[in-house]
C-alpha cells in the first residue's frame, strides 16, 4: 500500500510502549504525540488507524518494538519514509517519554527526545508531549538552516530564536501559530498586532487559561491563577499574524511583575 507521491516524506507513529503504565494510558499519550506531530506539519503522518490495519493485515506485532531494526521493517510494510518509536514509563514518581525518529532507508536515528516529570500523570498530556514533539522535529536538521549569526543560548537548537537576554521569546511560524520560550512560568500575556488576531484559538491546553482579542490587541491570563509552565510551546493557533505584526509585548510573572521578553524570529526549512 502507497499513501503517497515519491517525494511526500510520511512519517508513523508507534504507540509508546508502556513501563510501570497501563496500556490505556501509553495509547492515549501516543494518540496525543500523533495528533502534536500532526499539526506541526514537517512531514505527513500516516494515520493510526491506517498502521493498525496494515499491521493487523500483515500479521505483524509490534508490541514492544523499541529497537531501531524491529521499527525499520515496520516503515517498511507501512511505505513510510519515517517511523517514531519510544516509550513512556514510571520510577517512583516521576514519569519519562523517551522517543526516536528512525530514517526506514538508512536505520538511521535523526533525532531523539526525553522528557522527565516528577508528579502527576496529566503533565505529559501537554508539556510532556509538547516538549517530545518539538524536539523530534525541531532539533534534526536545524544547524544548517539558521543563519550564523543568531544567537542560540535561550532556545537550545529550537526554530524560535531571539537575542538570548529575555526570559520569555515569542514568535509566529507561517500558519500562524504564536510560539513561546520561557524560562519561567508565565500568569498572563499582552501584545498589541495588526489586525491578525480574528481567528486565534487557545493552543496550550490549560484548564481556565482565557484569551481575549480585539481589533488591535490581545490578551491571555487565568482568573483562577493557572499558569503556563516555564518551558517551550504554542500559545496561540489560527491567527493571519506574520513576522512584524506583533509589538508591545509584555509578560507578566507570577507576582505579576513584567518579565523580560522579545518577538523573535521562527525559522522554517
């Protein structure tokens, strides 16, 4: 079966293998990674219901295929360019994700991922899985596309890149999405843009988090002080913003002092 021309590049998604997890928890946190990947759009992912039947039809078991040979004959029966495997488990209390993009023609490793949380379970639901996507597809490739002269000491190798003096760096990729950076957490956002806010959508997935949008201006904060965690994401989906349509930001902490920010730039391949 072929899901596509020769030069789409498809990528699967196997379903994490669970340690010290359910097998219920391990599918929806896989779901979870399939549909962040999804919506980051690098390469076509092939459905998880298309992987199933196919291996259902093969008579294939991939249970417990964490070595790179086990997952290049599964890109192999699926026709994928690419395949994503991993595992997510538990020590105590704290939770890992650790996963790999395996390149099918090579058996190469492209990129790997990890993600530790000490605490409760719902965490990898959306930092934990926010976090493995971006690193799997943010961090391969990416030397060779940024221009020398950024300077990359505040994202670690992410596209999003600013000055490295901010605490928090915000930039927007070309479908609109509002990326963010922050090295502490943050209890509410403020900018002013050219009229590109209309369609914008909440992209953190926290509980009470609100955004509010005018003609010109736009802002985001929880009545009930949720936060979003010092780390990297997307803060807004669905705007018409582009490079330059965004100033005056202002960040503010957790006492609701301003913290240090600047619009940065998001780099594309």
């Amino acid at each position: 079966m072929c899901f596509g021309l020769a030069q789409d590049k498809y990528v699967a998604v196997m379903t994490l293998e669970p340690m010290g997890l359910t097998v219920l928890e391990a599918n929806v946190l896989s779901e979870r990674l399939t549909n962040k990947l999804v919506s980051l759009k690098k390469y076509i992912v092939i459905e998880r219901s298309n992987v199933d039947k196919i291996m259902k039809e093969q008579k294939f078991q991939y249970s417990g295929c964490t070595k790179n040979q086990c997952a290049v004959k599964i890109g192999e029966l699926l026709n994928s360019n690419y395949i994503v495997i991993g595992s997510v488990s538990k020590f105590g209390s704290t939770y890992n994700i650790d996963a790999r993009i395996i390149d099918v023609e090579t058996s190469e490793v492209l990129t790997s991922a990890s993600y530790s949380h000490k605490g409760d379970i719902d965490n990898l639901l959306n930092e934990g899985i926010n976090e493995i996507s971006n690193q799997l597809y943010e961090v391969s490739e990416f030397s060779n596309s940024i221009p020398n002269e950024v300077n990359l000491k505040s994202i670690d190798e992410s596209r999003l890149i600013c000055s490295g003096l901010d605490i928090v760096c915000i930039g927007i990729d070309s479908y609109g999405s509002i990326h963010y950076s922050s090295s502490e957490d943050i209890f509410g956002v403020k900018f002013s843009h050219t009229d590109c806010m209309s369609g914008a959508e909440d992209a953190t997935g926290i509980s009470d988090w609100k955004i509010y949008t005018s003609r010109n201006s736009f802002m985001a904060f929880s009545l009930s002080s949720v936060y979003i965690p010092a780390g990297k994401g997307i803060l807004v989906k669905g705007t018409s913003c582009k490079e330059g349509d965004i100033s005056d930001l202002a960040i503010a902490g957790e006492n609701g002092e301003k913290l240090a920010s600047e619009v940065g730039k998001y780099y594309q391949k």
